[in-house]
C-alpha cells in the first residue's frame, strides 16, 4: 500500500478556493477524500473539512462535476 502525502498548505487552499466560488469540484472532493483518510492531519485542517462539508450540507457550496472550478483566461 502507497502512502499518501498531501502538499503543505493544500487544505487550506481547497477551503479558501471552495469559499470564493461557493462549488466543489470533482478534484476538490478527491482531494478531500485523500484529506481524510491522512492520519496526519493537523486539528486546524480537520476543522477546515469539518466547516467545508457543512457549508455543502447547508448548501452555501455546491457540488460540481466539473473536474476543476478554475477558469482560465
């Protein structure tokens, strides 16, 4: 079984990106997934999932198909 390593800094990233365009994209909730299974996940990163999948359950951020919310040009 491979180990994971998240990049420095991603979850914070994915929490402020998913804020600004109030959607989850198909990445994102890969990303996410990979998050969670992480044992070594700071407390600060787990309360950002936490408050990210209640914004979804509130729906103040929808899910998206798209593979990425970034939009270029």
């Amino acid at each position: 079984m491979s180990t994971l390593h998240l990049l420095p800094g991603a979850i914070s990233e994915l929490f402020a990106q998913a804020m600004h365009t109030r959607q989850l994209s198909l990445a994102d909730r890969y990303g996410l997934q990979a998050a969670i299974l992480d044992d070594q996940l700071s407390a600060d990163e787990r309360a950002s999932i936490d408050r990210l999948l209640r914004s979804v359950r509130r729906r103040q951020v929808k899910i998206s198909d798209d593979v990425s919310t970034l939009r270029l040009g």
